[in-house]
C-alpha cells in the first residue's frame, strides 16, 4: 500500500500540469474561440513575465542561504562584469555605426544584458 500511496503522491504535479495543458488547449481552439488571439498573446506574456519569475524566485528564496551566497560569490561579479563589458562594447559599436538616436538606448541595453535579441517584437 505504501508503494501506492507513493505513486499517487508522486504523480500528482504531472496530472495538474497535464490537466492545466488540456484545459488551455481546448479553450485556445479556433472552433471554442473563448479567447481571441490578442487574448491568447496578452496572457502568454502576462505568464512568461509576471508569473515565471514569480514561481521561480519563490522557489529560489527557499533555498538561498548565508552560505550558499557565500560559496556562489562569483555569479555576481560575472553578471557585473557582463554588464560593464557589454555597456563598453555597445558603446564603441553605436560610435562606430552612428547608430540613429531612437536606437542608441536600445543597442546600449541589448550589449549590457548580453542579449542577442535586438530587434523588439
């Protein structure tokens, strides 16, 4: 009985997300039409921007500690120092360019956050 038990309790967070992926699916089919497709982009982004990060930071202040900061002393300091390198190399790239003035603020934050994506959507 044990084994059971363990099996349901294990299985759970699988049936949730599957029953959560059913449920979306059916709601975003063309012929149910619940949400139109400006709905359906607007809570993806609200998902991918608002709640992601909120899942994951909860989930990351349960397991940070004095310790663990300690010991990963070094993320920090690369993220800075990506930060710094990146901001240095987009400056030198919209010096060399003569990137237009609308699109300064924009290449100088895509270099400083390492992004590759220049280009908003």
């Amino acid at each position: 009985m044990r084994f059971l038990d363990l099996f349901v309790v294990a299985s759970m967070p699988v049936l949730k997300v599957l029953l959560l992926t059913a449920l979306g699916s059916f709601l975003a089919l063309d012929r149910i039409d619940v949400m139109g497709e400006d709905a359906r982009k607007q809570l993806n982004d609200v998902v991918f921007y608002v709640f992601n990060p909120a899942v994951v930071s909860s989930n990351l202040a349960k397991t940070i500690t004095s310790e663990s900061i300690v010991l990963l002393w070094f993320m920090p300091f690369n993220i800075l120092n990506t930060f710094i390198i990146g901001s240095a190399m987009g400056w030198v790239l919209v010096k060399i360019t003569k990137a237009p003035q609308h699109l300064r603020g924009l290449i100088l934050s895509c270099c400083a956050a390492a992004s590759e994506d220049i280009i908003p959507r």
